[in-house]
C-alpha cells in the first residue's frame, strides 16, 4: 500500500471519520485499512474487530465471490448500489447497499474503498410508510375506497384528437386489460388514470398510485409485493401494493425507472395475478388492474434496454399517449381562460382575462412543463396582478427573461408591418425592373398607376 506522512494520514482519517456513511477500505490483500465508526454501526461490530483484519475472517459469511470488495479488487471494476446480506462475526445479519471503487496509483490498483448505506433501516423506514397508509385505510375505510380526485371531465380540451381520446377511454375503463400511457411531465397523466379507474367497474375500489423513480430500486419490490417475517432483520408480516390495491387499480408510474429484475415480477403478476412476497414461497392472489406510464417513448424506453419487450408487449393492450399541449394550439388560450376562473374562486380574484401581448407569447412559448406548467404560470400571475387583465409585467421572473426577447421580435408578428414591408420590396424591385418607369412598374405591380404614385410618395414621406 501507497506510504503517506503522518500528517496526510491524520487528516484524510478525520475526514472519513466525518463522511455519515459507512467507509470501509482494502488493501489488494483484503485487508481492513480503514473503517468508520458509521459502518461498524452497520455491522453491528466494534472498528477493532474489523481494522487490521482480513475481510473474511471479519464477515466469514461473505466469499472472494459473494463480497464487493474482493470482487472489485480481483476485476478493477466499479459496484454501484448494489445490495448485499452477510452474516457479521457475532451471528447477526447485516443488510447494506454499497457502492464499491477500485483506488487506482499510477494505473496501478492498491485497493478498494466501498460506501455502504443500511439497507435494513431503509426497509423499515419504506414499511412504515406501508403501514400508515394501511392504518388510514383501517381508520376511514370508506374515505380510502374514494379516494380518486378526478375524472375525464376534469380533462379540459377543445382539440378533436384529444377529445376522441377520452371518448375511447371512457370506453375501455369497463375493461380489467391492463393500459400504457405515454406522456411528456405535466400532460396531466395521473389525471387521465384517476379518470379511467373512476369509469371502471373498479371506481369504488381502492386506487393507489406509485412512482417508480420516488423510491430506491433497492426497495421498490418490498413495496410493491410486501415482506415475509424474517426475510431480513427485523422484517415481520407486510402487505405491499398490490394487496392494498386489490379490488382496485394500481397505477405505475415512470415504469421505464423500474429495475428491469423487478419489471420481469411485475410480467409475472399481470400473467397469472398471483404476488410473493419478499422471503415467502407462498403465492397470494390478488385482483387489480394495473395502469403504468413513462414520460419517455416506449420506442425509446425499449432502445435504451430500460424497458422490457415482453412486458411492453403485455401492457400495450391499450396505449393512450398525451399530447403535449404545444400540439394542442386550440387549448391554450382555451385552458388560460379555465385556470383564470379556477383561480378567481380559490384566490377570490376579478381577473378578466390576458392581454394581446401576453396571448401571444402563451401561443408562441414551448410550454416544456405542458399543463402543469400553464396552471402554475396563471395561478403566479393572478397572484401578483393588481389590475384586471394579466400582463407580461405579471410574467414569473424566468419567463420575463424569454418574454424580453418576445416582447424585441414583438413587430415581427404585426401583419401591417409585414405588409407594408413587402410592399415596399415589391415596389422597388417593379421600379428597378422598369428602370424606374412609373407605367411599366405599375403594369408589372398590376395596380393603376396612380396608385403606384401615392404608394411611392407614401414610403417617401
């Protein structure tokens, strides 16, 4: 191992000693040259027991192959968040998820340092969010089972393909198929979910919605299946998602985040409605429909390998894709005038309506947040108007900046302006086709020529 001074060694200890996580480093032997007091609280062992040690004989559970850090010692290769279970010294088992670097000096490998983060902890703190959404169920169960906002009323929309979709959803809703939505961030996909499971069949049933990327993949397949008592320590008995949802509908979102392992259950599930929870042999069937959705293509999704073709191929009974509301032109100004009557209930306002200025820019602006970003704008905007009519004064900052050059090409928009120009262009270039004769250029125009006489002296005044 690389020599340092007394000094270097001092500080870079105390600096580890300070990181809240567990740092755990080997040399090439796999030997402990270094372990923070935060990693021997997740062993459960003292920093003696381990410092000086060779990996083995300090966690003889773990082999040359089950253990990270041989493994990234032995192939000079990175870990990144994987889970791993071993038994510590004591008999007591430990679950981590560690991230494992080679040290490399000079291209050559010394060792290997690995940051561990308690899995265990993490599970309990995941399955006390299960529990208290299970105990609210149990304190107002008939608040639980109404528990969808909307509907596909509350769909807005004056554009005829999107207005056809509905109407399609509506009609599938009766179905127990399972849906794929397709939609950029803030096309309103939840809402068009709640709006499905309302129509259903299932619309007194639980809804419960879960996003895919909120939780650490580590932990989103305890979640969505539950526990078995002692799968690992301190697991006891769990419902997870699909129980709670049984009856109901369960929606899935940013499935695309979803560890492709994971999405080959959830293939499993849609197949034959049979869940097993983490650490159990025994199956439990449960009724629910399940409605997934991406903000990325599934063309894309499927390219990049983050989405599997086969449970793609079982999904895509039903497809619904959004769209972004800058292919809606009809809805802006339409929905603008929606969120203003929103907004003047909620916030007890008069607003009448958007200047011309500013409906222009709605119709020109991008909208890369889509509907989510639109209401926000309008509910911003009603906030800080003292008038009755919104104006580009009432913009939020970071729109000013993109109105400013708006409000620059402003006259680029102006029909009368742009007449006039080309008028004028067509003018000069009849007159330097007919070396400047007025008859000609006028026959050339196909206007009298005394109109050509006034429109001259027009652009000369």
């Amino acid at each position: 191992m690389v020599q340092l001074t007394a000094l270097t060694e001092e500080v870079l200890s105390a600096i580890l000693k300070t990181i809240d996580e567990g740092i755990h480093v080997v040399n090439t032997e796999g030997k402990t040259i270094f372990y923070n007091e935060v990693a021997a609280r997740h062993d459960g062992m003292d920093v003696k027991e381990v410092q000086g040690k060779h990996l083995l004989n300090a966690f003889p559970s773990l082999t040359e192959s089950s253990s990270t850090l041989l493994r990234v010692i032995k192939t000079g290769k990175p870990i990144y968040n994987q889970t791993q279970v071993y038994v510590n010294i004591h008999g007591k088992q430990i679950d981590t998820i560690n991230t494992t670097l080679p040290i490399f000096l000079d291209k050559e490998i010394i060792g290997a340092v690995e940051i561990a983060k308690d899995y265990s902890r993490m599970k309990q703190l995941a399955e006390s969010l299960l529990d208290l959404q299970r105990n609210v169920n149990k304190t107002n169960k008939k608040k639980a089972l109404k528990n969808v906002k909307y509907t596909l009323d509350d769909l807005k929309s004056r554009n005829p393909a999107f207005l056809s979709m509905k109407n399609e959803a509506e009609r599938l809703a009766k179905s127990d198929s399972p849906i794929l939505v397709y939609g950029e961030s803030g096309t309103g996909k939840e809402l068009f979910v709640q709006g499905i499971h309302h129509a259903s069949h299932r619309g007194n049933g639980p809804f419960i919605a879960q996003n895919c990327a909120a939780i650490p993949e580590t932990l989103l397949e305890s979640i969505l299946f539950g526990t078995a008592k002692g799968s690992y320590t301190g697991a006891v008995e769990r419902k997870g998602l699909f129980e709670l949802a049984d009856g109901g509908t369960l929606f899935l979102d940013e499935l695309h985040t979803m560890p492709i392992e994971l999405q080959a259950k959830l293939l499993r599930v849609l197949e034959d409605g049979m869940v097993r929870r983490v650490g159990s042999s025994q199956n439990i069937s449960v009724d629910v429909r399940v409605i997934t959705a991406m903000n990325v293509h599934p063309t894309a999704a499927l390219q990049s390998q983050k989405l599997r073709s086969d449970l793609y191929y079982r999904l895509n009974v039903f497809t619904f894709s959004l769209l972004p509301i800058r292919e809606r032109k009809e809805d802006i100004l339409f929905l603008t005038k929606h969120f203003i009557d929103f907004f003047n209930k909620s916030l007890n306002k008069k607003i009448k309506g958007i200047e011309q200025k500013v409906e222009g820019f709605f119709m020109n602006y991008p909208w890369p947040g889509n509907v989510r970003e639109l209401k926000h704008t309008i509910e911003y905007m009603m906030n800080v108007c003292d008038d009755e009519i919104l104006q580009m004064k009432d913009l939020p900052i970071i729109m000013k900046q993109q109105a400013a050059g708006y409000e620059t090409s402003d006259n680029q928009l102006s029909l009368r302006k742009n007449v006039e120009e080309l008028e004028k262009k067509l003018i000069d270039t009849a007159l330097e086709l007919s070396a400047g004769n007025i008859k000609h250029a006028a026959k050339l125009l196909e206007i009298p020529r005394q109109t050509l006489q006034y429109k001259i002296k027009k652009i000369q005044e």
